[in-house]
C-alpha cells in the first residue's frame, strides 16, 4: 500500500488539495480574488463573486469550524462510507465554505461552532497503484 505523501500519491482531483511530505500533511487549496478579495474552494481561474480573472492559488490551511451538519443513517448506494457518519458544512479561514465527512465522533457528540482539524486519507488506488487522497475533518 502506497503512503500519503509519498511520489506515488494523487489528489482524487487536482486543484482540491496539496499532498505534504509526510504522512497526512497537506493543505487544502483554494483561489483568492485579488480584485474583490473572495476566496474560494477548489482552486478556480475565474472569481465567482466579480468574474475577476486576476486570482491566486492561496492554502486554505487545517482547521476549520462546523457551520451546520446532518447525520445520515443510510447507506448511499455505491458509497464505501457507513452510517452512521456525519457530513458538516465547515467554514476555513478566509469565510470560505465546503462540505465535508466529519470523522472520529459519536455522531450525538457533534455540535455547530465546534472546531475541526483537516486530514488526508487514501480513498483508493488507481490502476496504475498511485494513492488516491481525499480529505475529511475531526474533532
């Protein structure tokens, strides 16, 4: 099995995350308007706010805050993720927003404003043997 971190890892898409050196280091990554300030999550070209083309790749950084949640009791079809587990809307520095898996709690422990740590795990490994990495957030 491939390590997070490694050369032979991958984000699941490009532009979403940057692997670190060591095991579960990384970033989240995102785009800041340079125009009208908005940040943004995954990286983008294009300011969704003023359709600035003038933007930069910022790192979003590892903690973040849980805004709203929902606990889901049912298997998605396809999904490898078993309930019961939480998904969590988490605001990063910088005012921006994502939805994200919420790990490593008793789903009736989670509350809004509690603050998450960023993590890297691999998600699967493509055909050629390369780490696929994704992200999700504890307490």
């Amino acid at each position: 099995m491939n390590e997070i971190g490694t050369p032979s890892a991958r984000p699941m898409k490009e532009g979403v995350l940057r692997i670190g050196e060591g095991e579960g280091e990384g970033v989240l990554l995102g785009s800041r308007c340079r125009a009208c300030g908005d940040t943004f999550h995954p990286v983008r070209s294009t300011c969704a706010s003023c359709f600035s083309e003038d933007v930069e790749e910022v790192d979003l950084g590892t903690k973040g805050k849980i805004l709203t949640y929902t606990v889901s009791r049912v298997q998605m079809p396809g999904s490898s993720v078993v309930p019961p587990f939480v998904t969590a809307v988490v605001e990063m520095p910088g005012a921006v927003r994502l939805l994200s898996l919420i790990t490593d709690i008793d789903p009736e422990q989670i509350e809004i404003g509690q603050e998450v740590n960023l993590y890297f795990f691999q998600a699967e490994e493509d055909e050629d043997g390369t780490a696929v990495v994704a992200f999700a957030f504890n307490p």
